[in-house]
C-alpha cells in the first residue's frame, strides 16, 4: 500500500500552474528553483572537477566512500537538468551505494543536439579511467534521459571495444523517442510528471532532425547484447512504464543479466523525492544493495577532498510540488542552469 506522502504529493501536483509558454531558460531556472526545496544529506561533500572537458562535481556522504564510483547522467528530457538539480539526489544514491559519484553538466538541446550529451557521457566516463579507476568499479547511472544516456553510452563503449563498468542502474527510463508506448496513454491521468506532448517537443529538440530510432539516441532500438547487469526501476503508475517494460524484455533476450523493479503507485523519478516519501528511500535502498552485490567492499586507492556543500533549504513536500514548473517532459525534482563545458 502506497504511502500517504504519496497521496499528498500527487495531490499537490495535479494542482500545481501548468502552462506550455514557459522558454527554455525558463523552465531551467523555474526547475533550478525546485532543486533548492529538496535538501542534501547531512555531511554530504561536492566538490568540483572538470572531467576532461565536462564540467562535474564529486559527491560523497560524510564516511569513506570505499573503492566505488558512480557516473550518473541526470534526466529532464535532454534539455533541462543540472549538477544542482541532480545533487540532492545523487547524494542519497552515492550513501545508499557506499560510493563517490560524479555528477556532470553533459551539453544540452536545443543549443547541443544529438550526439553532444552522448559525447561528453563518453567523455567523462573515459576521464575516470585514465584517472585510474578501475572500471570494474564503476556503475553508470541515470534518470528519465539521463537512463536513456547512460544505455546508449554503454552500446558505445562496448562497439568501441572500451572497458565496461560493473552495472548500469537506471531510473524511470526513456528509451523511445517516438512516443510509442501504450502507457503514454493509459497512464496519463496518473503521472503528473509526464505527457506525451511534452516528450515529443524534448525528443525533437534533441534529435535536432536525426531520426528518432537511430540507436544511440533511442536505445529502444540499441543491440544491447554484452552490456553489463542493469537495475531498472520504474513506477507502475508513470508514463513511460512500457520504456523500462519494452527495453526490458530486449535486454532480456539479447542475455543481459537484467533486474526489472516495477514500484506500484510509484510515479516518474519518485526516488528524487527522498526523503519527503518513504518509497523514495527505499527505492534507493534497493540500488545500494544492487550496487553493493556487484562490487564487494574494496580498499579504495585515493580518498576524496571535502569542501561543504552548496547551500539548500528543506522543503516540505507543498514547497516542492509548487516550485515544479509544468514541462511535462521533466522529471520529479528537474532543475537546470545553462549548459557548460
């Protein structure tokens, strides 16, 4: 039975200012807004990096963060999202996983088309390697897009005969481009996070007028055979349900060690609402224990520098619901500032 945070967020939710005359700068700085409203765990440290040419931040909990890193790729529809939209969350997965995490600023659309996001994922991941990570290591993850990405950019590692990390973990994942699952529909008056209109304009703002099964930019359509364990977790109740069921299956039948998570109630990026909604926590409890099986506690080589982190505020969940911005292609908590290289 779902909680009755949960009742209360969709509620506000549902009840929030929606309007689709908002610019893109708008909408980052309206989602950048939100971000402020979901507080860091205490002890969190971040702290800057430039990953080859990407803009990141290092984050990590207030212990030792042990041998593993995770690379995440945050969501809002490739063109929102932003280390500090993504920070709060990425915060609590990193504890969760006994892990530091590398949250970076991939190029954003429409200023960046397809392949930019794809290209610096890349990037950063081939950065963490030549810094001496070893890749077994590693977990990629992300959400909404940013799951998208994360896929796509483990089909171009593996064609490019690069090493791959340990597991993928991925959050609410969109994986079609075309809007082409059923869910869109069936599912619309229960997630107030996305709509089918709304993904279709952030699909065409990426795609920049590639076509829209092309692979690495629709890992709907990837051959994903030889990827490395995949977590999915998706909400029953969300629009892109039939994304994480369809890529699921294929994953499955291509011989990828594959777990699916489908959360009932659950909406799209619930796990960005931690900790306002216990299913939030416990989501990313099952991350930390996916991570954890796959990369047994390790001595880690070189430990990670503090600095505090940046200032946030704790939000009730009415703070949160209202600052959302009404883009329906955005995920639970997106926020984003310009992108940066």
């Amino acid at each position: 039975m779902a909680s009755p945070e949960l009742a209360v967020l969709l509620d506000l939710l549902r009840n929030r200012p929606r309007s689709d005359e908002h610019t893109v700068q708008q909408l980052r700085t309206g989602l950048e807004d939100l971000a402020a409203a979901l507080p860091l765990p205490d002890g969190t440290r971040c702290v800057d990096v430039v990953a080859g040419a990407i803009r990141g931040q290092w984050i990590a909990g207030p212990g030792p963060a042990g041998h593993r890193t995770v690379l995440y790729l945050h969501g809002g529809g490739y063109v929102l999202g932003s280390i500090g939209t993504h920070r709060a969350l990425v915060a609590r997965m990193a504890a969760a996983c006994g892990a530091r995490a590398l949250l970076i600023d991939y190029r954003l659309a429409p200023e960046h088309p397809f392949p930019a996001a794809l290209e610096d994922a890349l990037e950063a991941y081939r950065w963490l390697l030549a810094q001496g990570t070893d890749p077994t290591h590693v977990v990629i993850a992300g959400d909404s897009a940013g799951a998208g990405l994360a896929t796509a950019t483990l089909v171009a590692l593996r064609d490019a005969h690069d090493p791959l990390p340990a597991a993928a973990v991925l959050l609410s994942p969109w994986m079609d481009l075309e809007g082409t699952g059923a869910s869109l529909t069936t599912n619309a008056g229960a997630d107030p996070m996305i709509d089918r209109d709304g993904l279709l304009r952030a699909a065409a703002a990426y795609l920049g007028g590639a076509d829209p099964r092309t692979p690495l930019a629709a890992p709907l359509h990837a051959d994903v055979a030889g990827l490395p364990p995949m977590l999915v977790q998706v909400g029953s109740d969300e629009a892109l349900l039939d994304d994480a069921v369809r890529f699921a299956a294929r994953a499955h039948a291509a011989g990828v060690d594959i777990r699916l998570e489908r959360w009932d109630g659950m909406i799209h990026v619930w796990q960005a609402f931690a900790p306002l909604l216990p299913e939030a926590g416990a989501a990313l409890e099952r991350i930390g224990e996916f991570v954890r099986a796959r990369m047994p506690a390790h001595r880690r080589r070189r430990p990670l520098s503090a600095r505090p982190p940046a200032r946030t505020t704790a939000g009730a969940l009415s703070e949160v619901a209202g600052s959302a911005t009404a883009d329906p292609s955005a995920s639970a908590t997106m926020v984003s500032s310009a992108p940066r290289r």
